[in-house]
C-alpha cells in the first residue's frame, strides 16, 4: 500500500508521507480529492513540520485533528504531543486511517483516537479534553466547524489552522480592515486571533487555486466580561454585518425593533449611531448587546 516508514538522510523520521506515499495510498483506495468537501491532501513533510511547529505542539498536548485526510499532518502531530484524537467525515479516509497510523507509527498508535463524524456534529471526544486544535480544514467550511470546535470544546488553549489566505486574513482582521467582519468578531470572542504564516499552492494535492494561510488563535484566559449571553452578542454582530453600507442605527433597527431604539441602546453603549460595523471591537458589540433590555 505504501512503503514502510524509514529515516531519511537528515535524521528526520521516515513515517511522514511524501508525495508518493500519498499518491499510492489514495490508489489503494480508490480516493479521489473532492471538490464538494473541499479535500486537498498536504504531500509535503516539511510543510506539516512546519505547521506541527508553529502550532507549538508541546509533549503534553491532546491534539483535536479535524478532516485529517490520508494522514499526513496526522503522523507529525502524533510524533510531537501526547495524543491525538482525528474527525474524519469521509468513510473511506475514515476507516482507512488507523491502519496507516498503525503502519507507520507503530509505537505511537495506542496514542491516536479517530472519531467518524462530521465535525458540525460533535459533542464529546474520548478520552483526555484536547488542549489544541489544529488542522487544515476544507475551505467551505472552515469558518463555523472553527467557531464550533472552540464553542464545544473551552479547554483548547491554542488553535492552529490552515485556510484559504482570503479567509485567514478575515479571521485574523483587526476592526477598521476592510475585509473585517462576522468571522473577525466572532472568533475574537473566544481567542486573540493572528495571521501566522502562508502556504503556497505546490504542496497540495491537487494544487487547489488559491493560496492557503496559517491562523493562530490562542484562547482568552479571561472571557469577555459582560452580562450578555454569547448569542445575545453574536445577534448584534450579524445584524450589523448583514448590511454593510448600513450605520449602526439602521442596520440594528430590526435587532432593537426599530431605528430609536437602535440609537438609544448605541448611545447608551458609547457608540456612535452613525458608526459602522466593521469599526467596532467584539467589547463593543458586548455592549451593545447589553443595551438591548435596557433600550426598550
């Protein structure tokens, strides 16, 4: 199926799959890369070093993987943490993982946990809580199975994820970037969110036709203080996003009942009626929301 792991010249372990690896073990299987689930599988070894790397995947780590694919980041995560547990949706990759795992990296194999699910739907891991996330998530939808991952799971510390560069740069912009938006606020929420990196195109396959970007999120110690529910706060940051050009008195006229009220539980939240969303703070949203009760 493939070739046994070996050491290669530089003293690196030979149980991460290249290029051929890959390609064999996708024959074998009969895996062809789907455009509908957005697969494009990494055959670079020195690109999952690189992301395990900027991860700073510690020896204690319980790595959380998601749409691990044929493997690759998988085996480099499990030679650097503690455990790794991967959601694979696909059947075939799914049920074909644990043998490569156990091919590969024999010693390391009682390490690895697979859980076959779409990551939307998942409520509990076995084993250990993770204390990182890290993966290289299909570009449809990376957005929400990250936001729902850092919902589900508050004992990730740090996140590592490689997603289109156009979606990296939304998730990591700051407020006043014209590309700030929905998934800017909400991810701030949970984390402090930063660019971390570009990958180019070569080290997939097949080559997809955007360029991918490494997103750093690293979990808030504190959460944000306000007496404001989560879905209370993301209310206001989709209603002031769903119509950009909008100020806020108008965009939040439905969200507050009407454009009075809007303006009044804005004032009250020391923001400007006339500002526009993409100007404020996940903080200011927070207080906006907290106004909503008040303003009525």
């Amino acid at each position: 199926m493939s070739s046994s792991p070996s050491t290669d010249e530089s003293g690196e372990s030979g149980a991460l799959l290249g290029p051929t690896d890959i390609r064999e073990l996708a024959a074998a299987l009969g895996v062809r890369p789907t455009k509908q689930r957005g697969q494009n599988f990494v055959i670079d070894a020195n690109t999952v070093r690189r992301i395990v790397r900027t991860a700073e995947v510690r020896p204690d780590d319980v790595v959380v993987e998601v749409g691990p694919g044929l493997g690759s980041l998988t085996l480099a995560l499990l030679e650097a943490a503690d455990r790794v547990t991967a959601v694979e949706i696909d059947d075939v990759l799914a049920a074909a993982l644990p043998g490569t795992i156990a091919a590969r990296l024999p010693g390391r194999a009682d390490r690895f946990a697979l859980v076959h699910s779409d990551a939307m739907h998942v409520q509990e891991l076995p084993g250990p809580a993770p204390t990182a996330l890290v993966a290289n998530l299909p570009y449809n939808v990376a957005v929400p199975v990250l936001l729902h991952m850092l919902d589900r799971f508050p004992s990730i510390e740090r996140t590592l994820v490689m997603v289109q560069a156009e979606v990296a740069d939304r998730l990591a912009a700051k407020p006043g970037n014209k590309v700030y938006g929905v998934p800017s606020v909400k991810a701030n929420w949970y984390a402090e969110v930063k660019r971390a990196g570009s990958i180019g195109r070569n080290v997939f396959w097949p080559a997809p036709n955007v360029d991918s970007g490494l997103v750093s999120l690293v979990r808030r110690t504190e959460p944000i203080k306000t007496t404001a529910t989560k879905a209370e706060v993301f209310a206001v940051v989709d209603a002031a996003f769903a119509q950009r050009r909008k100020t806020l008195r108008a965009a939040l006229a439905g969200w507050a009942g009407s454009a009075a009220a809007a303006e009044a539980a804005l004032v009250a939240a020391g923001v400007s009626p006339q500002a526009r969303g993409e100007a404020l703070t996940v903080y200011e949203f927070a207080a906006i929301a907290e106004q909503k009760g008040a303003a009525q």
